[in-house]
C-alpha cells in the first residue's frame, strides 16, 4: 500500500518513535540532515539514522539515555550509504548499458547500442539534470552528440529504446527499477528513491568511465 509522500513531521515521528526504543535521545539537528538528505524517502531516512547511531556507538537499546548528537557522523553516514548505493546502482546502469541491441543498423556498422548511451546520459546529467525528468528532446540531443553514428539515431529509434526501459530492467532482474520513461509527458523519470541519493552523492564520472562500453 502506497504512503508517500512523507511529510518532514512523520519523519521525526519515525525518528522519535526510534530514539524511545532504544533510549537514546537524537538531536534535532542530526534529525533535519538526516531528513534534507532522504529526498523524502523515508527509507532512506531510516537507513541514515540507523548509520548515524551505529557510528555514535548506539548497537542496542540500554538502561541509560545516550545522546546521538554529532552532525558529523551524519556525514559519515551520507557516505557510508553512497557506497552502498553507488554498488547496487552501478551494476544495475551496467545491465542497463548492455541491453538489447537496436535493430537499427546498417552492413558493416556497429549496431546504435542506444542503452549504453543513455546510461552515459543520465551519469553525464546527474541529479540536476534528471531529477525534475528530462526531456527526450534533451536525450536525443544528447545521445547524437556524442554517439559514433549520431546521424543514424532515428526518433523510432529513441521510441523503442524509452518505450521498454521497463521491460528492459525487468528482463535485466533489476528491481525495483530505477527510471522509466512516461509517454504521456515524454520525460524520462527516477522511479527509484535511492537513486536520487545515488546521483547527488555518487562520483558519477568515475562510475561512468567504469560502464563497459559495447564498442571495444
């Protein structure tokens, strides 16, 4: 059952709710960070806080009231998960990468290999640039300019390619998916959370120089 969006109250009702079980008292500040860097996924939220008390030395609940309370193992923990994410996400921007080659190609030419270039798109974009949607305007743009038969990339081309990302990640074993493309808007989306947070934290042009490229 649905129950976004969360509101910034919730959030410190879980954290509230949290910090009783295991008497600890976290400070409103440790709360506020933890919630600016969630992207009002309260999974997020929740793996955060989890992180932060852990690195304050909070393993289980005690007798006496501990304080978490340092703003700096926030950071630490904004990194930690990064990581994490940075794994996961990577390898499934490598499956994306190596899907279904196009059927568009023409006697002795490299195939269009047009989820690769998306990938390289979305890395190149970063959160600015994909977490409002972008446009496949934008993306077909995008993709010809830097793609090695950029005169070749048809608009059906680009129909095929955003039309079964769906089916692509599914196929892929990737799940829950991380971007889909909506028709009725024609802006590609992140229908992941984690994903918002793995693009503000991520070091994406290390990620993207490390996507095998179909072309060696």
């Amino acid at each position: 059952m649905p129950v976004e969006p969360w509101t910034e109250d919730e959030f410190r009702d879980v954290a509230g709710r949290g910090a009783t079980e295991l008497n600890v008292s976290i400070d409103p500040t440790v709360v506020e960070k933890c919630t600016d860097a969630s992207f009002s996924s309260i999974g997020v939220f929740q793996e955060l806080i989890k992180e932060t008390c852990l690195l304050s030395g909070v393993f289980e609940a005690s007798s006496e009231i501990r304080k978490v309370d340092d703003v700096k193992l926030v950071e630490q923990a904004i990194s930690d998960k990064a990581a994490q994410y940075a794994a996961r996400h990577q390898r499934a921007l490598e499956s994306i990468a190596a899907g279904n080659v196009s059927s568009s190609s023409k006697e002795g030419l490299k195939p269009l290999f047009l989820p690769y270039y998306l990938v390289k798109v979305v890395l190149g974009a970063g959160y600015e640039g994909v977490a409002n949607g972008m446009r496949r305007a934008t993306i077909q743009e995008k993709i010809q300019a830097d793609h090695h038969r950029g005169k070749d990339v048809r608009p059906s081309d680009m129909s095929n390619l955003l039309h079964n990302l769906a089916k692509l990640q599914s196929n892929k074993n990737i799940s829950p998916p991380i971007i889909d493309y909506d028709q009725t808007s024609k802006l590609l989306q992140i229908v992941d959370s984690t994903f918002y947070f793995f693009l503000r934290h991520a070091q994406l042009n290390e990620i993207a120089a490390e996507i095998p490229s179909p072309l060696e």
